[in-house]
C-alpha cells in the first residue's frame, strides 16, 4: 500500500511539474471576469456560456455570462424573472441544446420563506425565457443539481441529490422521477454527472458507487450498467463526443478509458492520475481529447489515434486551479479559466494538412486520376464521416463524401472532376479516425 501511496503521488508530482509546452505564444486574450466554475461553446454559434459567481453583485451564483470569442460580453442572465437569490443561491448547471436553439438552466432560489429549485429553458436567438419547470428540493438536495436537455429537444432532466427528475420540455409534465435508477439503496449513492447519448435514446451517468450506466429514456429502466476492473473510477469525469460515437470516463486512479459507447468495447486506454481532472472534451472531428488536470494547471491534449500527449497548455501561477474546457465548433479556439480570469487560446495548429509520408499510395486507385477515382480505408468505429479535397496550401477544395458509414472496410467512390492538374491531398475525418492521402490530378 505504501509503494502504491508513492507511486501515485510520483504521478501527480510528474503531472503538475513536468516540462510544459510554451503555451504563451497560443494565448489570443486573458480576461478578468466573474469568479468561473464551468465553461461551453455553442454548438453552432461562435459564443460560449460561462457559469459561475457574480462577484459585482455580491452572490455567489448569480448566473450565466455569454462571450463572443473576441471577449466581449453579448449576454448577462443575473436571474431569472421573478427568482430572489439569498446566500450562495443561484444558478447550478447551464448547457446548450445540441443544435443551439436552446439553453436550459437549473436555479436554487429562494419563494415563501423555501428554497426551491427550477429549471428554465432559453431560446438562444434573443436570450428569452421560454419555459420554467418547478424542482423538488430544498437547500440540501439541490446542492450540485445538473441539468440536461435531449438533442431532440423533447425532454429536459434535473438531477439533485434526492435523483432524477425527467420532463416534457413543451408541456413541464413529469415524465418519471428516479431514485431507484440501478444503486445500492442502502449504501445511499448519487447521481454525480450525466449526458445524453447523440440520438437521445439514452442518459449516460455515473454515481459514487462508481458505476456508468446506460438510462434509457423511452422505457426508464438502466439497460446497462459497467463496473470496471479496478473496483475504483473518480466518477467525476464523463464526456461524450459530438457524433455519439466515443465516451470517455476513469477506469481506477491512473487509467483514462475512451470507449465505443454503443458496442461497449475499449478503444484506448491513457495513463494518468485521474483524482487531479477536473473536466475534459472530445475536440469536434474526434481526433483529440483535451483534459484539465485542475490542481495542476495544465490541460494535455491526447491525440486518440496514439493515445500520446501531443500538447499542453498552462495558465499563469495562480491560488486557483482550472476550471472547465471547451473547444469551438470550427476548432480554432480553446477556453478555460482560473480563478476569475478567462484564458482563450488558439487550439492545435490545425492549419495546412498534414501527410504521413509511410501511408500506402495505392489505397486510392487510379493515382494519378482524371477526375473519378476511389478511396479504400478501414473504421474502427461508426459514425458520421467526411471525406475532402485539399490543395497544397491546405484550403478546402472538394467534399466528396459526407454522412454515416459502418465500422470496417470502406470503398468510396469520388468525383473530382472540374480540379486543375496538380498535387492534391484527400483528408478522411471520422470517429477515432483522422489520415490524410496523397492525390495527384492529371486532366
């Protein structure tokens, strides 16, 4: 026990003091604001939400703040209308819906001498509210209450510490309150962070029995449920990527896992101290998973086709840790905060096209081509898929290919035709897959 003991605080030590990457010549603005708990991009939009404490109003929670990725204020939502705030009341858990129509919110406020709990649904167009929903709880169990909205829209769910409470979005009828959702009852387990799987048809969460388990939303029974081998995952850490297609949750204190949520099967496994992240995203063409190690103050970048840590980024020294991380829907920038600060960087260098030189020419056929040719690759994994043309100075010249494929053996036909003779590179982006080929052009 006492080895394990050392070598886990190797891990941390190794984690918080290791060489960095300059990440100063990355940083676009730093911005003091409102004290910052958690952090997201739009979906669709170039804005994010930042949740966390009004420091000018003297509340702990006030509300929501909406930048642009300039650092300009477009949105302040101190409180809802018609909700008193005392104490460290306010809001808990804010998320855009997944075509960014939307935003629902989860408040503690304060009515009749009672704290109660609400949950509240913005359309994002001109930041109206558009619905409110009553929540059961007191001051007790909407401590860390989270909120969720389905990709279809159709169902909004509040957790609290009592369980999980599922609703109509347009109507606010209860569809199903859960407090027996698959736990041991009598070890008085909880529901820590949920999302919702890409088609909706499941909510993915994790409690402090350290269990993931799969809630189906049409008939509210838990079609699964996974323990890992370790008999310990830090059940913070839960995130799903934009497709549906990757999850990634701790297995034990120092493994990562990245699994296929729809076959189960473990994709890649990444050493490290899980107990020091604080939150994680998958970057939206799936290539990499970016981790805020809070404590440490750092966020590694792992590129999930090696599993390596391909970059790092760092914030000043400071008395606070990281807090959230979000990566933008066009993949140029990457946000985080500590403290009070907002730190915007630009995300990897994704400019040009990078080529393996080691990668098989013939797997597309003919090359050279005139204009129509195929292209043969493998997936591990299903999923939305897209294949394009770039020119030398990586500018995007042709789509030709765009929609869901099957995990294995692909053969894609491709029209070119139109392109000027030249050297041309063909870029394959889907789940866990990310190679680029070379093409010649010879009209």
């Amino acid at each position: 026990m006492k080895r394990f003991l050392i070598f886990l605080g190797a891990l941390f030590i190794m984690q918080t003091y290791a060489s960095l990457a300059d990440s100063a010549n990355d940083t676009i603005w730093k911005k003091g604001t409102h004290y910052l708990d958690y952090l997201e991009f739009s979906p669709t939009n170039n804005y994010f939400l930042s949740r966390g404490e009004e420091l000018l109003n003297g509340s702990d929670r006030k509300g929501i703040i909406i930048f642009n990725t300039e650092g300009d204020t477009i949105k302040v939502i101190n409180s809802s209308e018609g909700l008193d705030f005392i104490m460290d009341q306010g809001i808990w858990d804010a998320h855009f819906s997944k075509d960014g129509r939307f935003m629902v919110v989860i408040w503690e406020y304060y009515k009749d001498n009672v704290t109660r709990g609400m949950l509240e649904i913005f359309e994002t167009e001109n930041w109206t509210s558009i619905k409110k929903i009553d929540v059961p709880g007191d001051s007790f169990s909407l401590l860390g209450a989270k909120c969720l909205i389905s990709p279809d829209n159709r169902i909004v769910t509040a957790k609290t510490l009592d369980g999980l409470y599922l609703y109509d979005a347009i109507s606010g009828e209860l569809l199903k309150e859960l407090w027996d959702y698959g736990q041991d009852l009598n070890k008085n387990h909880r529901v820590i962070i949920l999302q919702n799987s890409n088609d909706g048809q499941y909510i993915y969460f994790t409690a402090t029995d350290n269990k993931l388990r799969y809630l189906n939303t049409n008939t509210f029974q838990i079609d699964y449920t996974r323990q890992d081998e370790t008999g310990f995952t830090h059940y913070g850490n839960l995130t799903v990527s934009n497709s549906g297609n990757l999850l990634a949750n701790s297995a034990g204190l120092n493994e990562l896992r990245v699994i296929n949520p729809h076959t189960k099967e473990t994709i890649l496994s990444i050493p490290v101290y899980t107990m020091n992240i604080n939150s994680m995203v998958f970057s939206p063409d799936e290539r990499y998973l970016a981790v805020s190690f809070g404590l440490a103050k750092v966020i590694r970048v792992y590129d999930l086709q090696t599993g390596k840590d391909v970059y790092q980024y760092t914030t000043v020294p400071s008395g606070y840790g990281l807090g959230g991380v979000s990566i933008s829907l066009d993949q140029k920038y990457l946000v985080t905060s500590s403290g009070n600060f907002l730190y915007f960087y630009k995300f990897l260098p994704t400019t040009g096209v990078e080529y393996n030189p080691e990668q098989k020419e013939e797997i597309i056929y003919p090359n050279p081509t005139n204009g129509i040719f195929s292209i043969r690759f493998n997936l591990n994994i299903s999923g939305f898929s897209k294949i394009a043309v770039y020119d030398n100075t990586g500018r995007n010249v042709k789509q030709v290919f765009q929609g869901h494929l099957e995990r294995g053996e692909q053969n894609i036909q491709g029209d070119i035709r139109g392109l000027k003779t030249g050297n041309y590179f063909i870029k394959v982006s889907a789940p866990g897959t990310d190679i680029t080929y070379k093409l010649l052009i010879n009209n």
